[in-house]
C-alpha cells in the first residue's frame, strides 16, 4: 500500500461518489415522483463506483492509504445519508437506520484500534454482501414503486445481514487482537 496521496483516478473516482450523496439526498427529501427517480439513478451510479475505485486502484497499482480510509467512509456516508433522508420522509423506520449506521461506525471504529496495533481487518465476502443488501433495500425504497412488504422484507435482509457481519468482524478482530497475548494482572486486590 502506498503513501503517496496524489489524486490518482481510483481516488477520483471516490471524490465523485462523495460529491453525488448530497444530490442524492436532496433529491430524496423533495419526495416528488421524479425527484425520487433522479435520487434512484444517482444512487445506483454512486453506489456502482464502490467497486470502480477498488478495481482502479488495485489493476493500476495505486492503493492508497487515502483510498483505504476514503473509499469505506464515502461507502458510509452515501448509506447513512440516503437512509437519514428515507427516514425524514417516513419511508424507514428510526431503528432500522440506528442498527445500520450503529455497526458502521462500531466496525470503523474496531478498525481503527485494528490500524493501532498494526493488524489489517480485511473486508470478508460477508461483508461485501451485506452492502449489497444494504444497496438493493436503500435504491428499491428510493425508487418507491412496488408493495410496501417488499420494502420491508429487503430491509430486513440488509439489517440482518448487517448485524451478523457486524458479529463476524468482532470475532475476527478479536482473535487478532487478542491471540497469544497474556492477560493483564489483576491488581484489584480482591481475592
């Protein structure tokens, strides 16, 4: 991975999809039919580059370390957001986006204490999945066309997921962090 954080095209590409969440959400909070078509087509779009910017940087040899922080945070900041405004139209309920933005910020979180003690936490095909899922739910809901239970049901597929690949980067953090070390001694003084 390197250092250098000259403005590359993977890095670009990442810039852009930054640029198009507040579009994205704008054009959710109008709540009008083809606002929320404009806000399905842009999302889609941004949504896409996630893994542009990933095959730019690893086919061009560029991986950055700007582009490792970046490209997960942008992943973030689009679903947070267009989740945020689905839940200001009364599309999504409160705790289905508490649960998501929850792990998101529990795992970066888990991360960077990962970063601090030297230990890279891959992204698993489990984790890759659940932004999928989280892709599919949060763009069908823009969209808004079709029953509500088919809303629902997808959303419950991203929340579930979610929780479970939230689980499974503890675990896998936990091992590494923890293999092999002693514990502290307990200097409480109790027997």
């Amino acid at each position: 991975m390197s250092g250098r954080a000259s403005l590359n095209p993977a890095l670009m590409v990442t810039a852009a999809r930054i640029v198009l969440i507040p579009a994205v959400m704008a054009l959710i909070l109008v709540d009008d039919e083809g606002g929320r078509y404009w806000a399905f087509a842009l999302y889609l779009v941004a949504a896409a580059t996630d893994s542009l910017d990933g095959w730019l940087a690893r086919s061009r040899g560029e991986v950055t370390v700007a582009g490792a922080f970046l490209d997960p945070l942008a992943d973030k900041l689009l679903v947070s957001g267009a989740l945020l405004c689905l839940v200001e139209v009364g599309d999504v309920s409160a705790w289905i986006v508490m649960i998501i933005i929850t792990r998101e910020f529990a795992v970066t979180g888990l991360r960077l204490v990962a970063v601090r003690e030297n230990l890279v936490i891959p992204a698993s095909s489990l984790g890759k999945i659940k932004t999928l899922s989280q892709n599919i739910a949060i763009a069908w809901v823009i969209l808004n066309v079709g029953p509500v239970w088919v809303d629902s049901v997808l959303l419950y597929i991203a929340v579930v997921l979610t929780v479970v690949s939230g689980a499974y980067y503890f675990i896998m953090a936990r091992r590494r962090l923890f293999e092999g070390r002693v514990p502290a001694p307990d200097v409480s003084g109790d027997p």
